[in-house]
C-alpha cells in the first residue's frame, strides 16, 4: 500500500489554485476552510494552505503532512472528479489533537458532500 500521496493527487498549477477559489463552493468549521471545485479528471486532488502568519516553516510543514495523511487515509470514501483547497488558519489548532484534526476534516467533507455514500 502507498504511504504517500501521489504527484497527480496533489495540485501544484496557479491556474487550478485560481479556479478552485473563485468557482468552488466553500465550507468552513473550527479552524479550517474548505473550499471544493469541479474537475474533469477520474480521480480527486488536493492541496493544503496555511493562512498567513500560521507560524513557523516547521508547524506549517506539520499541519499539511496531517492533512494530507488524513486525505490519503480517507481517500477510499472521497467522491472523485473534485478539487479541494484547505486553507488553515491559526486560531486554536496548536491545541488540537490529530484525531480532532481528522474529524473536523471529515466533517467539512461531509457537509460538502464529498463523502461517497
């Protein structure tokens, strides 16, 4: 089994940043902001931003390796042909467990309708 994402998982181009901003929908819970767009591709992408001022390059590194551990875990239940952008920003987090961390990502999924089933 993977124990990373892969190259095509993860998106990387300024013009699909720009896009999936300005025509995705967005959802927001705690600290995190969700924001889901269209694609036509068989499968689903993701990229993970911290606000400004989230704090250091070590806890921003954190954060995005969580999210996208949380993503590659959960990738199975994830309807596909969807962008997602995670934008994370630094209210109360340093206080959050990773399990709490993954709740609220799947609820987010969840309340956008991301969730297969």
């Amino acid at each position: 089994m993977r124990r990373s994402l892969t190259k095509k998982q993860i998106i990387r181009s300024k013009a699909d940043i720009d896009r999936i901003f300005k025509a995705g929908k967005r959802f927001s819970l705690s600290c995190f902001k969700l924001f889901v767009a269209e694609n036509d591709l068989p499968y689903s992408r993701i990229i993970v931003i911290p606000a400004r001022h989230y704090g250091d390059s070590v806890r921003r590194n954190l954060i995005r390796r969580q999210i996208k551990e949380i993503w590659r875990v959960n990738v199975g239940i994830i309807r596909s042909g969807l962008d997602f952008a995670v934008v994370v920003y630094p209210t109360h987090d340093k206080t959050l467990t990773f399990r709490e961390k993954e709740d609220i990502v799947l609820g987010l999924l969840r309340k956008s309708g991301s969730i297969a089933g």
